[in-house]
C-alpha cells in the first residue's frame, strides 16, 4: 500500500515538472526543438517529459533551465 502511494507522487511529480516545463517554454516562445536542442536533449525525450511520461535527473533539469 505504502509503495502504491510512493509510486503515485512520483507519477504526479513527473506531470508536474513537465507542465512547468511546457509552460515555461512557451512562455519563452521556444519550440520544443529549439528547447531540446539548446539543452543537448533529443526531442522526443523532452516531449515524453514534457507529457508526465518519463523523469530527468537532476543534470537534465538543470540542462533545461540553462537552455
């Protein structure tokens, strides 16, 4: 039970990040090539991130905030 509820927040989390993530690039009037090309990422993972489907690490955010 206790790991379901874990697992959950770290679900929620991930959709969080990226919103902001999104959010924050369009703001910028980045496309998400531009974005993902600055932050030496590959599209389709900034798009799975963006989407709540895949984590970054620590190093990838801050790549992203720096792009």
């Amino acid at each position: 039970m206790f790991g379901s509820k874990k697992r959950e927040g770290k679900i929620m989390f991930k959709r969080e990040i990226g919103k902001r993530i999104r959010q924050i690039r369009e703001e910028k009037e980045m496309t998400r090539e531009q974005l993902a090309a600055n932050a030496d990422i590959t599209t389709k993972f900034l798009y799975e991130v963006e989407n709540g489907k895949k984590g970054l690490s620590a190093t990838t955010l801050l790549k992203i905030a720096n792009a």
